[in-house]
C-alpha cells in the first residue's frame, strides 16, 4: 500500500464542514494523506504520519479537481465559421447541431476516440478529474451506441442524448423520431450509460416528448438530466422537478414558478451547509458567452435555496471550451456568484448534480482528485482570468 503526504498546504478547500466559516470548509496549516488513491488523513501539518512520498504544495492552495457534469465531447469536425458568424451578429438557434451530426456521422471511432480523448487529456490539465460526456450526434442506433461505447472508456459519467435534436430523415415525423429514442436506440445505448438527457426546447423536443423519453430512460435505471430553459422560457425545468433529475441544465430563462419548483426539492442532507435542492441547476456560462447572450442569474437561484453547480457544456457548436477556470471566472464576473460559490460550484456542486459523494470534496474516504494551484488562495481563479494556474492535478491519487 503506497501512501503520499500532501504537505506545505498554504490552504486547503475540502468542501466539508469544520472549517472557516463560508461554503468551502477552508482549512490552513494542515496536510491530507492519500492511501489507495483515497483520501485517508486531514490534520494538523505538526501530526501528519510518515508517508512513502511527499508532495510539497509549497504555500499554494489545494482544492478537490473540478467536477464537469456537462460536456459533449463526441463529435468530428468544427464550427469556427458558425462562431465567427455570430460574432458578426447572427443569431445562435441550436440549428448547427446538425452540421455536427453529418460530420459525426460520416467519421470512424478512431478519429472519434481521438477527439475525446485531446479534450479530456486537454481538461485534466485544467483541473478536471471528473467529467461528464454525452452523445448526442449520432441519432441513429449505431452512432448513437457507438458515441457512448467511445465515452465510456474515459469517463463513468456517460448520459444517453439520443434526444439532442430530430435528425433532418425525420423533419417530418418526430413521433416516429421519438419511437426510435424510446426503442431500439435507448435498448443499444442503455449498456454504455448512467443518465439520459433531452433537449428540452423549442425547436428541439416539447415538453410530452421530452417527458416521455426521460420515462423510458427511467424505466431501464437511467438517471434523469434535463437541458431546460436555454434559449427562451419553457417547460424544461419543471418537468426536470417532477421527474426527479438529478440536475436541469442551462436555466438561462426562468420565471419565479421555475425557481420556485426548484427551491421545493430541498431536502436535508446533513451535509456542511445541511439543506441541498434534489435537483440542482447546473449553469453553462462558456454557451452565453460563446452565443453572446445574456447569463444566466446564478444570484437569484443561490438566494432562493437552490443548489448551482458549474460546469462547461464543452461542444463545437455553442461552448468549446472545456475550462472550469474559465466558467469559475465569469460566474463570478458575470453571474452575481462570490468567488468561493463558484468554486464550491464547480467541484461540490458539479459531483451533487452526478449525485456523487466520493468526488468534489477532500475530506476522509473521498477519492483523492485534487488540484494544487500555482496560486495561495482559490480567490486567484476568478481573480487572474486565462492564466494557467492548475500547477499539479492528483486523479485518484495519482500525479498527472
Ligand atoms: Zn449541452
């Protein structure tokens, strides 16, 4: 049994209770011991126990590593030219999924494989240890398998989006679109993931068709995500609430009978801060700026009791960018969040909306993913926006 000593730790976020006053549970003068790729010991620097090896944070901070819970990494091909189109002022309307599609559609798994291993290798250098991945380009049986099949082999948070949009062959008929979802396309798919997913939005899938794919999801032990109220009000995240997702994502656009909704699914979970909402609203900054729209009001959410989390939407089309530092930086910037919400959302809560208690957090028993910035405090993060501060990242237990 190999063990590594974390030491010189100028402070330490564990996202636990016992610490300094706030959401992060910060403690300083303290060393953490990794065994077996967990985290076995926090305590005073004066007792920490002999270790085989040590690694000296010299007076930076260490946090959990970020969790992404929202990332669509399996596709071919760009869409620069869409992005450069919007920034000269055309509209963004989800319709570029399609160019994903045809291009995903037409490439082999090895270049597949290749991509989603470059943005998940291209990730953990920026700190994240945990990153979910979903298909959602394939929309047919095989493409849609194979996505998730490609996923799994780097991530065990993989989510069925076989509900992404209605592919141009069936424009004409999203029932039998639907039937497909729900039939021999979920039966494929179900092996290869944890969760299902549906694009819940005008243009994409109703609130009956949405409602009825989660349902078959539900059916064969899928967890319940929704993507919900990111272009316009809608029906999304409420019909996450009813269903019990584990998170609703985007809510750029919520009326008081959304937030309300979520703020009724709070539950004690006798954790630090003690109350947490069943379905958390996960907030993708990197689509509003990529998509040049307003943000989301993580303020208006936070003040209501809602659990928020942050992750990257990482896709070519309306966020390719696969940096939690980045998405830390313009909640805080941009979306009325404290700088130690932010980061509390984007490790804490990101593992809350994959409903893990091994991640996200660095107390005793919780994997040991954690980062060491090339900074003394978390403050840096959004404090020093596009600098690379991720100096060391540990992926359990193991220097990356
Ligand atoms: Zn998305």
């Amino acid at each position: 049994m190999s063990s590594l000593l974390v030491d010189g730790i100028g402070e330490l976020v564990t996202n636990e209770p016992g610490g300094e006053s706030g959401p992060l549970g910060i403690r300083r003068d303290v060393a953490l011991l990794v065994e077996d790729g967990r985290v076995a010991w926090v305590g005073p620097s004066r007792d920490a126990p002999a270790a085989d090896r040590r690694l000296d944070a010299q007076g930076a901070a260490v946090l959990p590593g970020f969790v992404d819970s929202h990332a669509h990494l399996v596709f071919a091909g760009d869409r620069a030219a869409e992005f450069a189109a919007r920034m000269a002022g055309q509209p963004y309307t989800g319709g570029g999924i399609r160019t994903t599609v045809g291009a995903t559609r037409a490439a082999g798994d090895d270049e597949l494989r290749a991509t989603v291993r470059r943005l998940r290798d291209e990730a953990l250098r920026q700190g994240t240890t945990t990153m979910e991945i979903k298909s959602g380009y394939g929309l047919t049986v095989t493409d849609e398998a194979r996505s998730l099949r490609i996923a799994a082999e780097v991530s065990e948070e993989t989510t069925f989006l076989g509900a992404h949009v209605v592919p141009a062959e069936y424009a004409d008929r999203p029932d039998d679109y639907v039937g497909l979802v729900c039939g021999p396309m979920l039966a494929a798919a179900a092996p290869h993931a944890r969760w299902i997913d549906v694009f819940c939005e005008r243009g994409a899938f109703d609130v009956d068709h949405a409602r009825a794919i989660l349902a078959c999801g539900q059916a064969v032990g899928l967890g319940v995500r929704v993507h919900a109220n990111q272009l316009g009000p809608g029906p999304g995240v409420q019909l996450g609430v009813e269903l019990g997702a584990a998170s609703v994502d985007h809510c750029t656009h919520l009326t008081d009978a959304d937030v309300d909704a979520l703020a009724s699914s709070r539950y004690d979970c006798m954790c630090a801060d003690s109350l947490h909402t069943t379905t958390v609203a996960t907030l993708l900054p990197g689509a509003e700026f990529s998509t040049r729209s307003p943000y989301p009001d993580a303020r208006r959410l936070l003040d209501a009791g809602v659990t928020v989390a942050l992750a990257t939407d990482c896709n070519p089309g309306s966020s390719y960018t696969s940096s939690m530092p980045f998405c830390v930086a313009l909640a805080v910037r941009e979306m009325r969040m404290t700088p130690a919400e932010a980061v509390w959302a984007a490790t804490a809560g990101g593992a809350r909306a994959l409903r893990r208690d091994d991640i996200g957090r660095l107390g005793v028993g919780a994997r040991a993913d954690l980062i060491v910035l090339d900074a003394p405090s978390h403050l840096h993060l959004a404090y020093r926006p596009g600098v690379p501060l991720i100096r060391q990242v540990l992926r359990n237990g193991v220097l990356q």
